[in-house]
C-alpha cells in the first residue's frame, strides 16, 4: 500500500527525522555546538513527511456527486490480465 499510495518519500523522510533525531541528542550529551542545527533539521523533516502522509487524504477523488465516499486510489497500478479458460 506504501508503494501504490507513493508514500515512500514520507517514510524516508521520518526515518532521517529519527536519524537526525538521535544524532542531535548525542551531540547534546557531549556538548557539541551545533546540536540545536540539527534538531531544528530534525523538527522540518519530520514536518514534511507528516505533510507528504497527508497527500494522499487531501487529493483523493470523491466516489459520488454528494461528497459522501471518498475513495483512496492508487496513482498506478498494473493492469490486471484475465485469462481465458477453453471449454
């Protein structure tokens, strides 16, 4: 589902979020100037991938005229063949 709503670049972003995160903090513990750069990073990407996880819910296309189903459509996905049985 991550690959068919195209939410891999949010994941990536929250994972350098923590790494940023964890860094940031050890930096801190051996009073390293610099550390609060580095939270301030951290803090921006975690910011962005929750706005890239929110894409998909902002754009989705409405099922009916009222506005009452909203359906989540994967942007591509592959055909699906059918194949024939000979009878």
């Amino acid at each position: 589902m991550i690959k068919h709503l195209k939410l891999t670049k949010a994941i990536v972003a929250i994972a350098l979020g923590i790494v940023a995160l964890i860094a940031a903090k050890i930096m801190e513990s051996n009073r390293v100037d610099g550390s609060q750069v580095l939270l301030a990073i951290s803090g921006v990407l975690f910011i962005g991938g929750a706005l890239i996880f929110l894409y998909p819910i902002v754009f989705a296309k409405k099922a009916d005229k009222d506005g009452r189903n909203v359906e989540l459509k994967p942007a591509a996905k592959e055909p699906v063949e059918v194949e024939e049985i000979a009878s």
